[in-house]
C-alpha cells in the first residue's frame, strides 16, 4: 500500500471512530435538557408534586458531573471499546427503562443510570479525539465536538416538547433508545483502540472524596438557587463538600499515580484556558436560565415559542463549531476568543435592557449573536488549553475542564438567580412585571460583567498557539 492510500485509509478509520462516538455522545447529551417539557405530564401521571419532579433533572446534573472526575481513570484503566460500549450499553439500559417506567423511583434510577453513562462520553470522545489527531489539526477535530455540545441540548427541549405534545412523555425515551442500541451495535463492529491500557489500581478512597466533594458542592450551589445561601439544604451539602473536595485534593497531589492528576493545573495555558470556561460557562446560564422565565412570564410565550427563540442560536453554534476549529487550526486562540468574549460581553449588555415591548423576531436575533460570540470562545479555548499537555495527561485535563465547567454552571444559577430573587424584592412596590424585569436586568448585568472579565482574562493571557508548549511539570 501506498502513503497516500495508507493515509486515506487511516483517513477514513478515523472518520468512522468519530462518527460512531459523536453520535452516541449527541443522544446522551440531548438527554441533559430533554426532560424540562415533559416535568409537567410526569408530575401528573405520576401523582409527584414539582419538588420531586425537579429530582429528575437535579439527579442527572450530580451524578453527571460526580462521574466525570472519575472519567481519567476509567480512560486510563480501559480500553476505547471497553469504556464506550460499556457507556453507550448503560445509557440504552437507563433510557429503555425510562421508556417503559410507571412508577417515579424507577424513572429516577433511569435517569441516575442515563447519567452515569453521559458523565463517562464526553470526557472520554474529547480525549480520544486529541489523541487522534495531530496537534495542528485538532481545532477542527474538536470543531465536530462542539457541533455535539452546542447543538443537542438546545434542541433538546424544543423537539421533546414536539413529541410530548404529540405522543406523550414516554415516547421521548422509546424513540431514543432503539437509536442509541444501533450505536452500541456500529460501535460494536466499527471501533478500534486509541492510545494505550495502564494497569491500575482504583483507589476507592479518592472515589468517595469526589463524590462527595464535587457531589456536594453541586448539589449545595443548585439548592441556593431553589432554596437561598442560608438554608439546612444549601449549607450543610457546601460544607460536606467544601470539606472533602480539600481532603481530596490534598490526597491527589500527595499520590504517584492519582485519581485525578491535579498537577496538570501547573501547566499555565491549561489553567488559563480552565478559567476564562468557567467564567463563560457562568455567564452563559443568565441565557439558558433567565431567558425562557423571560418569554414564558413576561412576553406570555408558550414553551415551544420559547424553545423556538433558542433554536437558531444552537443552529449557528452546530454551523460554526467546525468554522471555528479550521480558523483555530489556521490562525490560533487569540483572536476568536477575543472576537466570540466581545460579542458576547455587547449581546449580554443588550439583555439589561429587555422589556415587555421586545417582539419575537428582536429577541431571537439578540439571543443568536449572542450564541454565535460563545461558538468563538468555548472549543477553541478547551483545545488550546488541552493542546498544552502531554498526551498521557489529556484524560486528565479533560476531567479536570468539564468538571470545572459544570461546578461554574451550578455557581453561576445559584448566584444569578439569587440576585434576580433579591432584585426581584427589593421593587416588588413598582408592581409584578417591573420588579421582575428589574431582577433579570440585574442577573444578564452580572452576566455581562463575567464575560468582560473574561475577555479581559483573554487580552492579558491568551496567546498564539506555542507547538512547542507540551511540558508537564512534576
């Protein structure tokens, strides 16, 4: 054989790894929103009153983001196939149990099952992908990620609201699973190993401080934003997990080979690049939090107007992630990042303004460009930042990023909707609608100051691209 058929070979195993893994990581992904419009016809079906409901969803979200730390040991231990039809195997078994579920308990269980799976893909697709390719080509390889992370969970409450209203609850989940069991059987056929099976131990111990640390810690930031900073159930969960997520730290960097490798965080492009998503992901809650309570309250739309609001913003992120990986491949971080940071930072400034004069047609092009600013900024700067590491460290900095950014997303509710609430009060006299309007022209405010800082984090540390930038510091 050839090289240039060797490499269209090569070319086309790759095309199908990635296909085959985006795919099962689309339909776990479009789980994570899936559920919103149907809590209501659950709620009656099941005799379940909205705090119980809200477990559905609160549920997913801990043990989604509790099984991502553990993500890097898993990659490490396991190989690609292993690791991912285990995954896409579980999550079927969760969403065919859904399908069927009568009872509330059995559809929480579903869903704790659904999570565990969707919290082992994304970490694992983003690794693998790195390792695929070769540094200047994995912009655009991760441009393809980005299509799965923007795109699927905005759809997922506009279609779930189509087929809720035209078949019921359960048909989310029957038309779901037979899609991700023919993903388990093409991955079964299709996939091949990536990368290299390490012989190790897992330290049960380092498990259990996650949990509850990272557990804790999300559970206590959601409560606040239900139940306000004072409170047993916002408290005593920051506490618990304030307490072990020290304990586990301080255990991570003690151990030669640990759970999760911490000392990735010395390496300054990841870290950076760690930050300023976070600090995004913050912000982009105002957006996916506050903007449906907006149109649903205030501009009296339904929950499919309000879904279709959203649904060009997650068509621009799907068409641009690609742009935005071959513009990064091409010509580095920096200036995406500080274009995507400025619109952002403008889009969220225009928020503060909103009334109940805004027509649908306004309110969806502010809500787009807004989205198209955040296509520039999220992929290109993980891929900068995971870019910086030694390949045997990528599981490790990809744990460590999506762990981060979902701790953000969870900070960023409590705090911005506990400022709306407060805003919210302290107008209740100018009537309903203005005290609410005055609430949320306070959050998308705050909003609108996390992506200055951001951007500003950009200007000062983001730089072009250094090939050579693959040092790990012991």
């Amino acid at each position: 054989m050839d090289e240039h058929a060797r490499k269209h070979a090569e070319d086309r195993k790759r095309t199908v790894i990635i296909g085959v893994m985006l795919s099962g990581a689309f339909i776990a992904v479009l789980n994570q929103t899936i559920l919103s419009p149907a809590l209501p016809s659950i709620m009656r079906d099941m005799g379940i009153t909205a705090v119980e409901g809200q477990w559905l969803t609160t549920a997913f979200m801990l043990v989604n983001g509790i099984m991502i730390p553990i993500t890097a040991y898993f990659i490490d231990r396991f190989t690609t196939r292993q690791l991912f039809l285990s995954s896409m195997i579980l999550f079927t078994a969760g969403t065919a149990i859904a399908g069927v579920a009568s009872v509330f308990w059995v559809l929480l269980v579903a869903r704790i099952l659904q999570a565990m799976a969707a919290g082992i893909l994304m970490p694992m697709i983003q690794t693998v992908i790195l390792l695929l390719f070769p540094r200047e080509k994995r912009g655009s390889a991760m441009g393809t990620v980005g299509i799965v992370i923007a795109f699927a969970p905005a759809v997922g409450p506009t279609l779930a609201g189509w087929v809720v209203d035209s078949w019921g609850w359960n048909s989310i989940f029957l038309v779901i699973a037979p899609l991700a069991a023919i993903d388990v059987i093409l991955g079964f056929f299709l996939l091949r190993n990536i990368g290299e099976v390490k012989k190790r131990k897992l330290d049960v111990a380092s498990v259990v401080y996650s949990t509850l640390g990272f557990g804790g810690l999300l559970y206590g930031f959601s409560a606040a934003g239900s139940y306000g900073w004072i409170h047993a159930l916002t408290l005593a969960p920051l506490t618990i997990g304030a307490v072990f997520l020290v304990i586990f730290i301080q255990k991570q960097l003690r151990q030669d080979t640990p759970l999760l490798e911490l000392r990735v965080l010395r390496n300054r492009t990841f870290t950076y690049a760690t930050i300023i998503g976070m600090i995004v992901n913050a912000a982009l809650i105002a957006g996916t939090i506050i903007t449906p309570i907006y149109l649903q309250n205030i501009l009296r739309f339904t929950a499919m107007q309000s879904g279709m609001v959203m649904l060009p913003g997650a068509i621009i992120m799907g068409i641009m992630s690609p742009i935005t990986g071959n513009l990064f491949d091409r010509f580095g971080p920096r200036g995406i990042a500080l274009i995507g940071l400025s619109i952002m930072t403008v889009f969220s400034t225009f928020f503060v303004f909103m009334d109940e004069t805004w027509t649908f047609g306004f309110l969806c092009m502010i809500y787009t460009i807004r989205m198209f600013g955040l296509s520039l900024v999220n992929m290109p700067l993980t891929t900068w930042g995971l870019n910086a590491l030694e390949n045997r460290m990528i599981a490790h900095g990809s744990a460590i990023n999506n762990t981060a950014r979902q701790v953000a997303g969870s900070i960023g509710t409590a705090i911005l909707i506990t400022i709306m609430a407060i805003v919210t009060a302290w107008n209740k006299e100018a009537g309903v609608m203005a005290a609410t309007l005055s609430g949320m022209h306070a959050a998308f405010g705050v909003a609108a100051c996390l992506s200055a800082a951001a951007l500003i984090m950009a200007i000062l540390f983001v730089k072009k691209e250094k090939r050579t930038d693959d040092i790990f510091c012991d």
